[in-house]
C-alpha cells in the first residue's frame, strides 16, 4: 500500500477570486516524484486554500507524510494544521520548512511538540532525503543535513545544507504537471504564477534573508526552462507572473525574457502583467524593460532602492545607496 504524502502552503486570496500555485511545495513534490525510490510515496492533492484547519485535517486520507511550507502570512494557521493533524493523525511525521522556520530554534519544540522536523533553507532536496529515511524500519533523520530534529522535545540540529548547485535544481512543477489538477477542480479561481529565473543575491543587507552568507553567490535557472514556464503560462490563460528572484534585470538574459514574455502576449494575450523585485543598481537595462513592459501594457510598477539618507543606518545594515543626484535624475527619468 502507498504512503500518503500532503503539502501545504496556503495563500490569501485577493481580489474575489485570485489565487497564487502553491510554487515552494511544488517543488518539493516534482523533485521527490522525479526519484526513482520514492515510487512507494503518493501525493494528495496539493493544500493551498485557507480553509478551516480542523476540517482540512480531518480530509486527509492516512497521511504518512504531511509537509508545511510557513510564511509569516500563513503561520499561524500552519501551526494549527500540524497540530489538528497531528490530534488526528498521531503516526504521520510532520515537517516545517519556509522562510518564517526559525533557524535559532532552541525551544521550538516545547512550545510546537506536535512538529517532528524543521527544514531550514532550501529545501527540495532535503525533503527527498526525508522521505527516503522514512521507508527505513527505524528511521534516524539526524544524519540529513539542513534539519532541527525533535528529540523528545529537545531541538537537535544537523550539519548545514549547502545551497543547491544549478544542476541539482528541481524540475519545474509547471512543466511536470504538479498544478494541473488544480486548473481543472477550481475554475472558479484566477490562479497567478510565481517564476525564478536564479537564486540567491550579491548583496549584504544584514536585515534581508536573500543577503545571508549562504545565498550570496547567485545561480541561474537555464532559459529555456523560464521560457517554457512563461509558454505554459500563456497556454493556461494565466493573467499575472510574479517573479521572485531577489534582482530581476541583474542579468543580460532578463531582457530576453522580458521580451519573450511581451510577445507572447502579443501572440495569446497572455500573461497580461509582470512583477518583479527590480535589480538594486538601476541602469540602462532595467529602464528599457520597465519601459518595454509599459508600452505593452504589462508593468505594474518598477522599484529604485533607497533603504535610508542616514550614513549611520547605512552602515549598519551594510547598503549603499546610489548617489543621491543621480537617484533624482532616475525618478525623473521614470516619471
């Protein structure tokens, strides 16, 4: 018999009807589908809906495996899932990875016991390993990296991840398939894309996760894959790409794609906007896409990052502001 796996990120819906794919688990999922040693493991459908926990706990069927991807929007109803599940559901292991996972996490346990396991970073592949030690008689996941382990409630952390290599990047759960089954049990809902053309950033802020030691040098997804994702957004009818790389128009490529991305558009009338976290240091480029993207009717805003005028705040948080006369001169520029 199968192994039950569910995943949940839950969103807000805004608007009346609008709706985010629940990306980060997808991941996880086409990354996990995609090893040939986790075939004993079966998915349920994808949990993205702020529903009431009790009842959403309550419909899952003998879950084995139920992992939470926690934001600060959806915390708290994270917490209540994983304890009505674990009410419920007493022998499932249930997992928590997401940007709101503390990594100091002496404690957390005490006050959260019905959580087995914190995944810190990124995670994809970490919680294929966690899958994989779960068909084990006696599973130990001390000894996978990236972890806090539950021990009695007493928090036990292994050794750091490092940061995916490009080739160790997940396929892509648009293109494998993951939310297809959505698109066709919710018609009634607007569903928006959330794309990355790389990871991590240059930069040092020391009030940013993206600036952290480990995400400091940034890797690429290969084009081809970004564009084959913009194409499935197109034939799917999906009105927004939000792109959620920490500097989009940092690289030479991010014209291409925007471009690419205009004359889809301009061929099925999809996607109809773009948004994006803009590259910090503004030049040349960023304004011929920003300017690409409002002559075609799909900019929703372009950003210039100022954090502070106070040199003493400046410093402390390790951020240099481009000069001052030549930050006027842009916002003219834009305006």
């Amino acid at each position: 018999m199968a192994r039950k796996v569910y995943l949940a990120q839950v969103n807000n819906k805004f608007g009346e009807n609008k709706v985010f794919f629940p990306y980060s688990v997808g991941l996880l999922q086409a990354h996990a589908k995609a090893q040939p040693d986790l075939k004993e493991y079966d998915f349920g459908k994808l949990l993205f809906l702020r529903e009431d926990p009790h009842s959403v706990a309550r419909s899952l069927d003998s879950p084995d495996v139920l992992g939470v991807s926690a934001y600060i929007w959806n915390w708290e109803w994270s917490k209540a899932l994983a304890r009505e599940t674990r009410d419920q559901h007493p022998g499932s292991l249930i997992v928590m990875g997401g940007p709101q996972v503390p990594d100091r996490s002496d404690g957390f346990f005490v006050e959260h016991p019905y959580v087995d396991l914190l995944v810190h970073g990124e995670g994809e592949i970490t919680f294929s390993d966690i899958l994989r030690e779960r068909l084990k008689e006696n599973p130990d996941y001390i000894n996978i990296s990236g972890l806090t382990v539950n021990k009695n409630g007493i928090s036990k952390s292994t050794t750091p991840r490092p940061r995916l290599k490009e080739e160790e990047f997940p396929p892509s759960p648009y293109l494998t398939g993951e939310f297809d089954d959505l698109l066709r049990d919710h018609p009634d809902l607007e569903f928006h894309v959330t794309s990355e053309t790389h990871r991590g950033c240059p930069y040092s802020c020391t009030f940013c996760q993206w600036g952290s030691e480990l995400q400091a040098k940034v890797r690429k997804f290969p084009e081809e894959r970004v564009k084959e994702e913009y194409k499935w957004a197109a034939e799917n009818k999906i009105p927004m790409i939000y792109n959620a790389d920490a500097n989009f128009g940092m690289f030479k490529e991010d014209e291409g794609l925007t471009d690419y991305l205009i004359s889809l558009k301009e061929r099925t009338g999809f996607p109809q906007q773009l948004r994006a976290n803009w590259a910090k240091n503004s030049h040349e480029r960023m304004f011929n896409m920003a300017q690409k993207l409002t002559q075609a009717g799909m900019d929703v805003g372009v950003t210039l990052s100022l954090q502070s005028l106070d040199k003493k705040v400046l410093e402390n948080i390790k951020r240099r502001n481009i000069k001052f006369d030549n930050f006027t001169s842009l916002v003219g520029r834009y305006e």
